[in-house]
C-alpha cells in the first residue's frame, strides 16, 4: 500500500495555468522542507525538466517522472507513481490539455481525469478567470459533476483582475460547494519563454530559470491556503500497489554483461541540445547492466571513455545545428561507432543528428538523409511494430509511441524501416542500419524493458 499523500492540478483547457500552479506549488513546498515529488501526466519532457527544478532546494536531485497511460498502459500508472514517489512527503501531479482531454477517439484514455482515478487523487481545478463572474459557478460545477468517480476537491483562480472581482467569483462559488484554495492576480507571466515546441528546456536557460522558479513560489506562497492544499493532498486514501522496479526483470542481462566484458559503457547525449529522456530509460539500462555515462555533443569532441552503446534522444538539435555541426571531431566519432556495429538508439533529435545534414549543415552523416525544418507540427500517439530485428527490438515488437517535432527527414525511411506505423495511419518510417536504430518515435521504455534488456545485451556482445 502506499501512502504517499498526492494532489493533481488539472483544469478546463490548456492554458488556464496548470503549469505556473503545480510549478509553484511544487517549490512552494518544497520551500516548506517538504519532500516533493514531481510528476507530468502524459508525454511532455519539458514540464518535467522545471519540475525538477522546484523541488530541488534541499541540493538532492528528484527528476520529473511522466505517467502516460496511453505509452505504458493504465496498469503501470500506479507502479510508476509509487516509485518516484517512494520515501516523498507530497506529490504534485500536473495534469495535461482540458481535465477529460485525452487519447484522441480514446474515451478517457490519457487524460488527467483517468489518472486522477488510477491514483485515487484528489483533483485542485484551476481556472482562468479572466473572463467570467458567476458563469465560473456552473463551469466548476459541470466538470465536478461530470464523472463521479474524479473528485474535485478545490479551485485554484488564475488571472483575478481585482479584489472585486475576486469577491463575485468566491460568491458564486460558495454555491458550487467546491472550496477555492487560492487567488492568483492577473499579472505579467513569470519569465518562461516559448518556441517553436513549447518551454525553452531548462538546460538552456537554467540561471533564469531558478529565479523564475523563485518568483513562482513566492506567488503561490501569497495566492493559495497551502495548509488547505496540503490537507485536501493528506485526505487521498491508501493505494494498492506495488512500486515499479527497474532491475525487477533484468538479472539475466546484467549476467551476461558481468560474463563477458564486465558492463558495457553507454554514452547518453545531453546538454542543451538534447533534453529529452525518461528517467526510467537510465534506470533500466543500469539494472540491465551498463554504466550509463552522460556526454554533450555541443561540448565534448569524443564520445565518453570505453563506449560501446549510445542513445541519442530527443531535443532541440535544429536550434543548436550551427554549433553541433562545428564539432566535427565528435561527428566523426560518432559516424565511426555507427560504422563499427555498435549499438546506437535515436529517437527524433537523435535521428536528425545521424542524418546527412540538417537544415544544409553537416550532421554525423550516418544515415542517408536530410532534415529541415518545416512549418508543420507532427504531434500525436502513435501504435507501431518493429519491422524487422535491430539491437532495440525484435522483429514483431509492438509499442505505443509519441511524435512530437516540426522537421521533415527525407526519404523518412530506409530501405530496413524501423517501424511500421499501424496507428492512426499505416507507413513505415525510421532506419535500422547495422547496429543503428533511428526513428521520430518516442517511447517509454518502462512498457518495454526487453528493449533495454536487447540494447545492452547487444553493447556486451560487442
């Protein structure tokens, strides 16, 4: 059973303020010598990074941990919670798109709302206010009414003009007998810019980041009844689970591994340009048996010491191309591992930089393609099989993945695809050459961890 109490911000649409609530509150109490965990609903990879940021104040690293139920199927959400939550005194789980938003022509699959329910949470709504008086009653109403089974315990008020207008939403919500457990004014965002995908990362702005980070907290400190939100979080019942584990199925592996050449390096890029990753994909390949080592491909020239593996997962490479395309020593090493047989995992930035070039510079040149940028956003679930045997899966693998990118990779597949797309629509796309599994698909390994069983396997047969 675990008791970790737990709240979900979730609200009517996107940008009503999920993100500045559950931000804020994360730090808020994290301020308050809480141990926070931080959780996003859904694919996302750039919430979890400022996540991660909130609840660092007492200097001890926690990564924002996704439950996605369309990737990893409802079954895991609770395991996964359990544990990044494992040892927490509060988790924040920031809810995506509207409250019932979910997989598109999948009911609720997805949604905040089906998580709520999964982990039996407590749900705080909030609303932009911005635009309405007493109409915000039948609004909190609708949604609290709307499924029984998701428990609406408060309203947060996002974007309140003056103190009367605050005085006609709180009468009208006396009303609904749904509590209002905090008041945000309508002022000038905190400084957290946008691009062509969503939040600038983290990485690339960390400085400024903590300082907005700061001024979050502070804001919700001033806005929101934290001994009530607290309270409302301490008031969700136990949950029958069992915690996730990722060395639970990876004995065999990390036999082979410690039989052969003891554990294989895997080089995992990061840094600025390459930001996207789970944090439960380290952790299986370490249970599996390898030493992850982390390297920036806009800073390092050679890939880390005894690399046998690399993965390369998502990001911003086309905002860096110029300065990944200057570190030609690092290209070269990384063409020559390709070369070699190695394994190596890339998933959409990954993939545009094995490419021949990207938006007419230079990139690894591994594969037989080229990327530009587009004016298209290619963004949605996707079911998928493995076309044929690669150091990722075996041929028949089926996944459930995510696209998320505004680049066009030309041809989008090789002559050996690396998948086969059955869902929404039929293609085939990615490339498995050698050792080389590339691919705009993402995937959460914690629904497949045969995938970082095979991966290191293959490093330790190398």
């Amino acid at each position: 059973m675990v008791n970790v109490p737990r709240l979900v911000v979730a609200a009517p649409a996107s940008g009503s303020g999920k993100t500045t609530v559950a931000t804020g509150l994360m730090a808020a109490f994290s301020e308050r010598g809480l141990t926070v965990s931080p959780h996003k609903v859904g694919p996302d990879y750039i919430d979890p990074g400022y996540h991660a940021l909130a609840v660092s104040g007492d200097g001890r690293a926690r990564p924002g941990r996704n439950l996605d139920a369309y990737m990893c199927g409802p079954g895991l959400i609770g395991p996964l919670f359990a544990h990044g939550a494992a040892g927490c005194d509060l988790a924040v789980v920031e809810g995506v798109m509207g409250l019932y938003d979910g997989a598109s022509g999948q009911g609720e699959l997805a949604s905040t709302a089906q998580v709520s329910k999964l982990l039996r949470a407590p749900v705080v709504l909030v609303v932009d206010a911005s635009s309405q008086s007493r109409s915000v009653a039948a609004l909190v109403h609708g949604f609290a009414s709307w499924d029984p089974e998701v428990r609406i315990g408060g309203v947060i008020l996002n974007k309140v003009a003056t103190d009367r207008h605050e005085r006609l939403l709180r009468d009208a919500l006396d009303e609904s007998g749904v509590p209002v457990m905090g008041v945000l004014r309508r002022t000038e965002q905190v400084g957290t810019p946008s691009r062509h995908l969503g939040l600038v990362p983290v990485a690339e702005r960390r400085a400024e980041a903590v300082a907005a980070m700061r001024e979050l907290a502070g804001r919700v400190r001033a806005g929101c009844d934290l001994t009530a939100l607290l309270a409302l979080a301490r008031s969700a019942p136990p949950l029958d689970t069992r915690a996730w584990e990722a060395g639970a199925s990876a004995v065999p592996v990390a036999s082979v591994a410690s039989a052969r050449r003891g554990r294989p390096v895997i080089a995992m890029a990061g840094g600025s340009a390459f930001t996207f990753s789970y944090a439960e994909h380290t952790e299986l390949l370490t249970a599996a048996g390898a030493d992850v080592v982390p390297f920036d491909p806009l800073r390092d020239e050679q890939l880390p010491e005894g690399t046998r593996g690399l993965v390369i997962g998502g990001g911003f490479p086309e905002v860096y191309a110029p300065e990944l395309s200057a570190n030609e020593p690092l290209r070269k090493a990384v063409a020559e591992l390709a070369y070699s047989g190695a394994p190596v995992a890339a998933e959409c930035a990954g993939l545009l930089y094995l490419a021949r070039s990207l938006d007419g510079r230079p990139m690894c040149g591994v594969l037989d393609a080229d990327a530009r940028m587009s004016g298209r956003l290619t963004l949605g679930y996707r079911e998928a099989v493995a076309v044929g045997d690669s150091a990722l899966a075996r041929a028949g693998t089926r996944v459930r993945g995510h696209e998320f990118h505004r680049t066009v990779l030309e041809p989008g597949a090789g002559d050996a695809p690396a998948w086969g797309v059955v869902h929404p629509e039929r293609r085939v796309e990615g490339f498995v050459r050698q050792g080389v599994h590339a691919s705009y698909l993402h995937t959460h390994w914690a629904a497949a961890p045969e995938m970082a069983r095979r991966f290191v396997e293959r490093c330790s047969d190398g």
